[in-house]
C-alpha cells in the first residue's frame, strides 16, 4: 500500500515542495521517518499514533515506511503531523488518494485528535495556488490561507472532521472570504507640541523613504515623534502587505485574522542581539529588520546597542535583502525597512546645557557618540536635532498638525515623485532613497547653481561619495515637496543642513 500527500518545507520564505510518500507492507512492526527529518518531525510518531488511538484507530502491526522527499532538503517543524497522518490514513483507503492529492497540507496534531496551528500558512497557500493546488490547513488559520487568494481551502479542526468530509458524511465549511481590515492607529501628530524642525525632517523622511537620526536630551519628545511616522505614511499596497505577511506567517508572528495592512513599527530593546536584528537562531528565523520590511525600524538609544548588532545592519540598509548564512545553505529575507533612530547628545544626555552638563563634558559627549561608526552614519539620510522646550512656552503653543493634514501632503508629494520616476524609469514603483547612484543622477535635475553648491559643500565637507548621493536623493525629495521638476540651490541648503555631522 502506497500513498503520497503534498506539504511545504521551508527556505526563508520560499517554499519547497515536498512529497509525504508512505508504504504500508508485511514485516516486522516498524514505523520510521526518513528524508533528513529534525526533530520534531521525527517525535511525530507519537502525536500521530495518539491521535489515531483517540479517535479509537490502531495502526496496522506492519512495516510503515514514511519518506520525506526529496531526501536531501532538511526538513523542519511539527506541520508534517497531519501531511504524515494524513498519508497513512491514505495508504489504508480510510481517504481517497485522488481527491487528497489535489490538496497542500500542513498542521501539527494534538494527542486527542485536535488540529493546532502552525507557521507558514500564507506563502503556502500562494505556493499552494501557483500548482493548481488547494490547502488543507488548521481551522484558526483558514482567514490567513484566504488572502492569497486561493479559494479552495478546507479548515478541520480535528482528523475526524477530515475523514468525515473525504467520505461524505460532514461538510467543512470555512468562510469563502478574508476578513476587512482597516487602518487605524491610536497615536496623532497633533499631539507634538513645537518641534517644528523634526516634524521637517520627519515629513521628508516619509515622502522620499528616507532614514532618519534624531538626537536630543531626554525627555524631549524623540520616540514621541518616531511613533508617528506610520500614521503619516501612505497605506501599504496589496503586494506590500502579502510581503510582510509572509514573513510575519514564517516567524510565527500572524494573528488569527491574517493579513494588516498597518506598516510595521518594530522597536527592538537595545539589548538585542544580533541574531535578533538580522536573523538567524536555529531554525534560521527572520529578524526585526525583516519583519520591519516596508515599514519604520525604530532603534532608541542607539549608542547603547552593541557595535557589532549596529555594524549588522550596514548590508541590508544598502541592499534591502539580509542573508542568514548555515551551514546547509543561505537563506535569504527581504529588510526593506526605514531605519528610524534615536539617541542623546552624550551618556548623561545634557550635553550643550551648561546648567545641566557633567563634568567630563566635552569628552563624554565624544566617547558616547563614537559608539556609532563612520560607515553605519554615513548611511543615513538626516540627522535632525531635537531640543528642549521651555515649560512656559509647551503651554503657549497652538496644536501641531494633525496626521491627517500631514499625510494629505505626503501622499501629494508621493503622487508627484511618482509620476516623475515613470516618466523616467517606467511603471516602476520606487522611492528617492532607493534610487542607485547613476539612477538620481539621471533623475535629479539638478539647476546648473544646486550642482556647484553640491559639488563644493561635498569637497568642503568631505562627503563620501555615498553621502554626495544621499544629499542630492534628500533635496530631490524636498523638491518634489513643492512640486518642483528642478532641484533648486535651497534645497540642497536644506538636504545639507540635515546632514550635520553628530
């Protein structure tokens, strides 16, 4: 008795095909996995044969042989329960194999029975949808397996209810459509009070891309202001969404609902490691820069990570791609995030107020700021200061903008960037700050006055050539803030006066 059932392995977030192959023959009683199993995978036995003994079903005193192939991609995770149990069940003609075979399956199974979630869901159901398959899948996670717009997914809660549904006697029915989402936040950037330069800088970070340093004394409203940079950024397109949720789905981090279309705002503790920012563990996990990917990484405290978690982050800023290297092979995740960071002028913070600065100003302010690499800031687009604001005046000023107003604008001038890079580069969607360096150069359009002022702040500043690249992306970027096809001698100003060195 032979049987072969469809479920996904893993790379990143690409799927693998595997093939769940079981033979049922005469022999001593044996029941072995094979086909580089990990460990999970290999303490299936015992789900399964639980789970069949609660369902009051014994295994056959035969030989069961289960191949995972192909046999040298290595397996991972506890969703082979149900493709396996599923299998067997398959090769004892308790299920029809012709039906079952047009069907992805994934699920962990309980002792009594009970279909559990799993990770994964999504980019199997889009892998799923792309072989003409269904998915069978646990049925919390039904919603998730909708989004990719694959129609024929079965959600039973218990091997019963499959068993039943392949007979005929019980129909699994699961909702034929995901559910709406909408975006909301609770934060609003009429809350910010003052601040008009950050608001600046914040607002052209959010229109062109871009990423962002501010550095203040605490207290000043510096993660107040980072908190609101989604609220102002245009919502995600359905192809952005169905990015993140992937990742999301392989990191186990996907709620019953499935798909948000809110921009990811992920703020990882300065104590987090490497691994933890870029990826990696055992199984090869994404890290925050890719589960931040197309929305806002938020580092507070930046100094206070360590050198070698920041010095992590230099390839993927430069390449929205991070790659987690095993011995078995690379895995590569998508990190086309917008690093937003935070941090004070020195270790007591008040470095600059003579009524508050320690005695081992100015050095501590050096020593502290130091911490930050050469490479790692030449990698940032502004860097805007915060400061603090007199008690007497916080009461006297009118109410910020809202996030709705400041949106409108963003949106306006995203409009218009957009229009301006087609006309260029096609119907591609892209930013200022994703641009290449011959790429602005061919789209800036620059006056003839911009180029000197740029060319001479670059030699009087000694500007790398990455940071001459990123002051001509911010100023095209203020450019297309007022609508200007041409890049004019003030915009640079601007660009470079957000371009200070810390």
């Amino acid at each position: 008795m032979l049987a072969k059932i469809w479920t996904p392995a893993f790379s990143g977030i690409d799927v693998i095909k595997v093939s769940v192959e079981v033979m049922i023959s005469s022999g001593l009683p044996k029941f072995a996995i094979v086909g580089l199993p990990d460990k999970a995978i290999s303490e299936a036995k015992e789900r399964i044969q639980s789970a069949f003994s609660s369902m009051g079903f014994a295994l056959p005193a035969k030989r069961i042989i289960v191949n995972l192939a192909p046999a040298d991609v290595v397996k991972e995770g506890s969703h082979f329960d149900l493709p396996i149990a599923v299998a067997i069940l398959t090769a004892l003609g308790v299920i029809p194999e012709e039906e079952i075979q047009n069907y992805m399956i994934l699920g962990e199974l309980g002792l009594d029975g009970l279909i559990k979630p799993v990770s994964g869901i999504l980019p199997t159901s889009m892998s799923a949808l792309a072989n003409n398959l269904g998915i069978i899948c646990p049925e919390p996670q039904v919603s998730e397996a909708l989004w990719a717009g694959n129609k024929d997914v079965l959600g039973p809660s218990n091997l019963i209810e499959l068993i039943n549904h392949f007979k005929g006697t019980q129909i699994i029915s699961n909702s034929s459509e995901p559910p709406k989402f909408e975006q909301s936040y609770s934060v609003d950037m009429a809350d910010i009070k003052g601040q008009e330069m950050a608001r600046k800088a914040l607002e052209i970070a959010a229109v062109g891309g871009h990423h962002l340093l501010m550095i203040g004394p605490p207290g000043v409203g510096k993660s107040m202001l980072a908190s609101r940079l989604p609220t102002i950024l245009p919502p995600m397109t359905a192809r952005e969404a169905l990015e993140i949720s992937m990742i999301k789905s392989v990191a186990g981090e996907l709620g019953e609902n499935g798909l948000s279309i809110v921009r990811p705002f992920r703020s990882p503790h300065h104590t987090a490691s490497q691994v933890a920012l870029t990826g990696g563990g055992l199984h090869a996990k994404p890290g925050e820069v890719s589960l931040a990917h197309n929305g806002i990484l938020f580092l507070d405290e930046l100094p206070e990570f360590s050198s070698q978690a920041l010095d992590s982050l230099r390839q993927p800023l430069e390449t929205g791609v991070v790659s987690v290297a095993r011995a078995n092979g690379h895995i590569t995740y998508p990190a086309k995030f917008q690093l937003v960071a935070a941090m004070n002028p020195c270790k007591c913070g008040h470095f600059g107020e003579p009524d508050c600065e320690c005695a081992m100003a100015p050095l501590c302010a050096q020593k502290y700021q130091n911490r930050i690499s050469g490479p790692l800031y030449d990698r940032i687009d502004l860097t805007v200061g915060v400061e603090n604001i007199n008690p007497w005046e916080l009461s006297n000023l009118k109410p910020s903008e809202s996030s709705e107003v400041v949106k409108a604008r963003v949106m306006k001038a995203r409009e218009f960037q957009n229009l301006r890079l087609k006309k260029i580069f096609g119907d591609v969607e892209t930013l200022n700050a994703h641009l290449s360096g011959s790429e602005i150069e061919e789209c800036a359009n620059l006056s003839a006055d911009a180029l000197t002022l740029l060319t001479k702040s670059a030699e009087k500043l000694k500007l790398s050539a990455r940071a001459y690249y990123k002051t001509m992306r911010v100023a095209r970027t203020v450019a297309d803030m007022e609508f200007r096809e041409k890049v004019l001698p003030e915009d640079i100003s601007m660009a470079l006066n957000f371009r200070r060195k810390i």
